[in-house]
C-alpha cells in the first residue's frame, strides 16, 4: 500500500472512532436519565463517613450491569473500579467521593434525603453518579482508546485528616501509580462556569488541641495556684498575631480558635484549660512556619507563666496541588471541545465558561492526597442551584450533571488516545 492511501486510510480510522467517542460523550437520552435518576437514589439514601455501605451497594450494582470488573477496597466501604483497554498506554485514575453530611434537609425536593439530618449538601451524590456514567462511555468506547483506567469510588472524604482518601491510599490504592489523577467537584457560581488552575488550589487544614496546666487553688489565694485560664487568655492573644507577623503577606493562611474550655466555679483558680485550633494554609513553608509558631508560643507562655502545656497535632488535608502540565492539557481539552460539551446544555458556550486564574480556596479537599503522589488536576463545576454548598437548602440544577459528565469523559479519552 502506498504510502498516502495508508496515510488516508488511518486518518479515516481515526476520524471514524473519534466520532464514536463523541457521539457517546454526548451522551443519549437514555444514559443521561439514568444518571439522574441514579443521583436522587443516592440522594434520598444518604450516609455519612465510613457509612456508605447501601451507597457501595449501589456502586456495585451499576457496575455489574455495566460490565466494568471491582474490588472492594480494604478500606471499607470503598470501591474500585478498573476498565482496562487490553493495549498497553497510559493509567489515569479518575475519582469520586461517596459520603454526605450531618444536616437535615430544608429544600423540599420531591427527592429529598429520606434520613433524618443526613444529607447530600456537598454534591458527593452528583460525584457518585457521574463517575458511574463516566465509566459507562470508558467501556463503551475501550476499543477506540488504550491503557486502563480506576474508578476511584471513596467513602469520607468529609472527615478531616483520617479520611477515606488517605486510608485508601494507605491500604495500597496508589502502590501501581496512576499517569494521572483527574475529579471534578460541583459548586454553586455562575450555573456552566468550570474552574481548572494550576497550583495549590485548597488549603492545608491542620488543626490543634492545645491542653494548659496549671495549679488550681482558691481565688481569695491566689498566690497558691498557676492559673490555666490566664495562660489560655495570654496564649489566644499572642497565637492571633502569627498570620501578620510571621508568615509572608503574600501567603495565604488563616488561624482559628474555635473552642476553649476551662475552669470550675468564679471562685477557683482554674488547673486545666482545652483550647482547638485550626490553622489553614496554601503553601508547605506557611504551613511549616505555622506548626513552629504555635507549638513554640504556646509551651514558652504556658512555661514562663509557671504551668505547662500539652499539643496534640491532628494533621489534616494537605493542599491539592494541581500539575501544571496536566492541568494544561485539561484546558486545552475542554476549550478545544467546548462547543460539543456544553451542546443542548446551554445557549451556546457561555461567556467566561473557563476560569484558569482563580485565587486559592481555603478549603480542604482530601484529593490533596492524590496530588502528593501523582499529577492531579481537581475542576469545580458550577451546576447553579442555590445556597452553598454544606447548607440545608444545597440545590443541583440536574441539567449541568451532563457537563460533569461530557468534561470528564473528554478528559479521559483525550488522555488515553
């Protein structure tokens, strides 16, 4: 064969399953009401961290009648997918997490959580969902495309520093590590608007509980005793100041003091003070400095004052750190794409429809875990609604379900062709 008809033919080769890709990343009626209707059964049987165990069974379902093969995760009540295309390429792990929240539904939805003050305030149920359709088109489509993929389906995301993510990862989830980590969040900005930065995009969220010892004694002698809550009071005020005066002003790091306790009656010098504090920062150097200051102030205060102090560190998420080089590629798929993905979702592609400069949220998201070891990009996906999310009136506008969907999907398969 010469060699442009052979040039000819594999360009009609490709041509051809790219328009098989896209015809199933569009997603036919079928797949996308079944994926509504998948999300409100999650959604009405909500359970919180380390609970998911009807959510797993769900997982699995889905999976079977999909023919995608699973293992449960050591790290229970996790699930883990693999679609494997047969030809050797690249390994993409693509994630979603499964848990809800301590709050009792207020939106009067004809689907609403059917668990008294548990409830789908975060998007986790759409998370769930999606990552079952994204799955669905990955099989579908595993001839026109190599390598394989994990389907990451994590319980507790929603716990702080033990959560589903590290315990998984813990338990061997990333010993085979992956190209690359790609997940999607749901929001509540401007309805289609997706968000892909690079960098640290959330927060290291470490947090204290920080113990003073004193000696107690009556108040009318003072002088017998070392008061707690005194210390306490000086170690507030000084721990206050750490954010202006030792870390950099182009940092960006937050300190709180959310509970003290402490003392028995007006009429005691109080021996034992517990104060919890969380500290929240974009950058390890931030976060190192912040680690050092309170210990240091703390114990110097607690000590020249004539008491004692105790810290029980309790690390928390680290930063989700966004590759630059995937994250790149990820742009490049959703604007090279964006007249297909936001198709019969919206009037055209609407204006602004990628953000790539956003400032840092200081929240903690435990996908920072993955981006410790592999190239991650975290996208937040605003699926309009109303209120934000971890409220009681926590909205999904279920139309934008299919953009979560239709991106991922693109994502993956531009990745693995």
């Amino acid at each position: 064969m010469k060699l442009v008809e052979k040039v000819m033919q594999l360009t009609n080769e490709l041509e051809a399953q790219t328009i098989a890709i896209r015809r199933e990343i569009h997603m036919n009626p079928e797949l996308a009401s079944q994926t509504i209707a998948i999300r409100r059964e999650i959604h009405m049987n909500p359970e919180l961290a380390f609970q998911e165990f009807e959510t797993r069974k769900l997982v699995c379902r889905e999976l079977d009648r999909i023919g995608i093969s699973y293992e449960l995760s050591p790290c229970e009540p996790g699930v883990i997918g693999v679609i494997d295309s047969g030809k050797p390429g690249k390994f993409l792990l693509l994630r979603a997490d499964m848990d809800a929240l301590p709050v009792q539904e207020q939106t009067g939805l004809e689907y609403a959580s059917k668990v008294p003050n548990v409830m789908h305030a975060c998007g986790h149920d759409v998370h769930t969902a999606n990552l079952l359709a994204v799955g669905e088109i990955l099989n579908r489509t595993k001839e026109d495309w190599s390598g394989k993929v994990k389907l990451v389906f994590q319980p507790a995301e929603e716990v702080g520093g033990n959560s589903g993510g590290r315990q998984m990862i813990k338990a061997g989830l990333m010993d085979e590590v992956p190209d690359a980590c790609f997940a999607l969040h749901v929001d509540t900005n401007a309805p289609g608007v997706m968000e892909a930065v690079a960098g640290n995009i959330t927060a290291y969220t470490d947090s204290y509980t920080i113990r003073v010892n004193g000696v107690a004694a009556h108040s009318s002698m003072p002088q017998d005793g070392v008061d707690a809550i005194n210390i306490a009071a000086s170690i507030v005020t000084t721990l206050n100041g750490i954010v202006s005066k030792n870390i950099s002003p182009m940092a960006t790091s937050t300190l709180n003091i959310g509970v003290i306790r402490g003392g028995y009656a007006e009429n005691i010098v109080a021996d034992k003070v517990e104060m919890q504090c969380m500290f929240r920062n974009k950058t390890p150097d931030a976060r190192s400095a912040m680690l050092e200051r309170i210990e240091g102030i703390s114990t110097g205060i607690a000590t020249a004052m004539g008491g004692s102090c105790d810290l029980e560190f309790n690390e928390g998420y680290p930063s989700v750190l966004n590759d630059p080089v995937f994250t790149k590629f990820v742009c490049n798929t959703i604007e090279e794409n964006a007249e297909k993905i936001y198709a019969g979702i919206t009037d055209g592609v609407p204006e602004g429809h990628l953000v790539t400069d956003a400032e840092p949220l200081l929240v903690g998201e435990d996908f920072g875990m993955y981006s410790q070891i592999a190239p991650a990009c975290l996208i937040w996906v605003s699926t309009g609604g109303r209120m934000s999310k971890h409220s009681p009136n926590f909205v999904v506008d279920e139309k934008y379900i299919k953009l979560c969907t239709r991106t991922m999907a693109m994502v993956a398969m531009n990745f693995l062709k």
